[in-house]
C-alpha cells in the first residue's frame, strides 16, 4: 500500500510517500525559516500562503523521486490539526480533491500522533509500549503509548514548552529567530557553573513542566549583565543545563512509574545534542534505552504524516475507508479525541 503524506501544520512544507511493504520511498521538505525570522516569529497569512506556493511542485519531485506516478497511490494521509487553521486548511484541500479525483482514500492525521510515530521509521525501532518525551516549539508532555491510537497523558507543561522557551531565551541573547539551534550551538562555548539557573517543577511531585519562569530568570539575569559574547554563551549553557536536567529527570520518573523500558523522544528539541548525552546516559543506568527520529524528521515532516497514515489503515482494517466528500481542520485537537483502533 503506498500513502502519500502532506505536512502543512505550520512553518514547513512536507511531503512523503510511504509503502508499507518497502518503507519511505521519498520525501521532500520546505522550509520557511528564512522568510519568517524577518518578522520574529511565524506569520500565519504568509504560512498560508508559501504552502500554496510549495505542496504541488513538491508532490511532483516526491513522485518523480521514488519512480511513482498518482495513479500509484493507494491513500493520502493529511495533517488535519492542530496547527495554524490557514496552513492547515491547504494540505487537507488538497490532500481531499486528490483523494477525489483519484477516488481513494483520505485521512485526516494528528499531527502529534505522526511525532509520538516517527521514531518507528528509524533502525532500531522501539515496539510497543514505550515512554514518549514530545518535546517541541509548541508542545511539551509525555505520553505512555500502548498501541496506534492509544495514548495516554502522563504530564505535560503548564505553561510555555521547552522549545518555545528555547527561541524565547535565544531572543534575550540576541540570537534572532528562530533561536533554539542557535542558542545550542552558542552554549557549547559555555563556561559550566558560571551562572546557576532554577529547575522549574524538578521536585513537584508530578510529571509535568514548566518554562515560563526559567524564561524570566533568564530575563532578569541578562539585565544584570555585560553582554559579551563569553557572558552570553555562559548564560545559553545554564539555560540548556536546566531545561535537559528537568527533562531528563522528568522521563526517568515516567519510564519508573510506568514500568516499561522504553523511551521515545520525539520533536524539535529532540535533536539537541546535550538532551540526547543525558538521556541516553541516565537511561543506560537504569536498563532503559532511547529511540529517537532521524535528525530530518525531529521537525515537522511529511514522513511522519504518511507513516501513521499507513500505520491507522493498517490498525484500522475494519474501517471502511473512502475518498473525501468533505474536510474539516481542528486549530485545536487533543489527542485524547482520537479514534481508537481496536488493540490487538
């Protein structure tokens, strides 16, 4: 069965194709960094505007990489939310008048049911259950997943996520936007133990986070300095020294807690080098392993949209799938909404 998969939540374009007898067949990806850090931030209307510009011709070099024509294809699986309901609005337009046309079957994907899935394209792959740590721009929360669809909230932040907090830290150190990258890469020439930064809900008890605060101590420390670019590096590396140790210990809990051994780490912030060190070494301690995606699908992706695509009509086969009559976007969309498959 080949899914095509069409990624338009937000600031990237992607666009996959899935066998679920061969794998990824291709996959292409645009993204829209430049265009946005003019403004510092993401502006939903010009979103909206650079996918229409993208998701056709990327389809085509998607198809022309893997030697598939549309007649090929077997099911479309779009990001149906949550996300910027602009951006949204074009892959699930699109991803339905192709399933029309071409009278197959269309599904509309959770976007962070694809993240909590991409791990399952890497080698290894973890088997279910497992322990996911989503950490991203817009999310942060750890999930126990038993099975395709079966999801369950062990904690979550209360306020900004990490990767919010990271751009956010990265604008204070005037290392524009977005600043997550740029923010890691400056605290490798970081000083250990220059400045000590708190570890917000470390010992709460429960197995949610919290950024907000850490932001402003950040906040309130740069006004108390001299900017020089070894002061800022100083001030990066304590700011990533918390946010890891809190993940960290907070992932740990849940894999304790839990019972399994297990973790996945998925999103952005997935692909920050001293996260991974950390948990790879507190989970080797504790008889645990950690799977994450391939550095190219820690971001939003098209791949992973058409792999929980193949993976749901898989799961699913009961379902009477069928060409899109209509579409709807969910801006906001809990994963606790998600139809269930049956577990095997």
């Amino acid at each position: 069965m080949l899914v095509l998969g069409i990624e338009t939540s937000c600031d990237e374009t992607g666009i996959a194709l899935f066998d679920t007898e061969r794998g990824l067949l291709s996959h292409a990806l645009y993204s829209q960094v430049e265009m946005h850090s003019e403004y510092g931030g993401v502006v939903p209307e010009l979103a909206s505007r650079d996918h229409i510009r993208r998701v056709l011709p990327l389809i085509k070099q998607t198809l022309a990489a893997a030697k598939r024509d549309l007649q090929q294809i077997n099911a479309i699986a779009y990001t149906q939310g949550p996300g910027l309901a602009g951006a949204l609005l074009v892959g699930a337009s699109i991803g339905a008048a192709m399933s029309f046309a071409l009278k197959i079957p269309a599904l509309g994907i959770h976007h962070l049911e694809g993240h909590l899935l991409s791990p399952l394209l890497s080698t290894p792959a973890p088997n279910f259950p497992f322990i996911a740590l989503l950490v991203s721009g817009g999310h942060t929360q750890l999930m126990q997943v038993d099975a395709v669809g079966h999801y369950r909230l062990l904690g979550e932040t209360v306020d900004d996520a990490a990767g919010e907090a990271f751009d956010k830290t990265a604008k204070l150190l005037e290392l524009g936007y977005p600043g997550g990258a740029a923010l890691s890469k400056l605290a490798r020439r970081g000083r250990p133990g220059q400045f000590k930064l708190p570890r917000p809900m470390l010992n709460s008890g429960d197995l949610n986070f919290s950024f907000s605060g850490l932001k402003t101590a950040v906040l309130t420390l740069v006004s108390k300095q001299e900017l020089t670019e070894q002061t800022r590096a100083d001030i990066a590396l304590a700011f990533q020294d918390a946010v890891v140790e809190v993940l960290t210990q907070k992932s740990l809990a849940a894999l304790s807690q839990s019972g399994l051994t297990q973790l996945v780490v998925a999103g952005g912030v997935g692909a920050n080098e001293q996260l991974r060190e950390s948990l790879d070494y507190k989970a080797a301690l504790k008889g645990a392993a950690v799977f994450y995606p391939e550095l190219e699908f820690c971001t939003d992706n098209g791949a992973m949209i058409a792999f929980a695509g193949a993976m749901r009509l898989q799961a699913m086969p009961e379902k009477n799938w069928q060409p899109a009559g209509s579409f709807t976007v969910k801006a906001r969309w809990g994963l606790e909404m998600l139809e269930k498959p049956e577990a095997n």
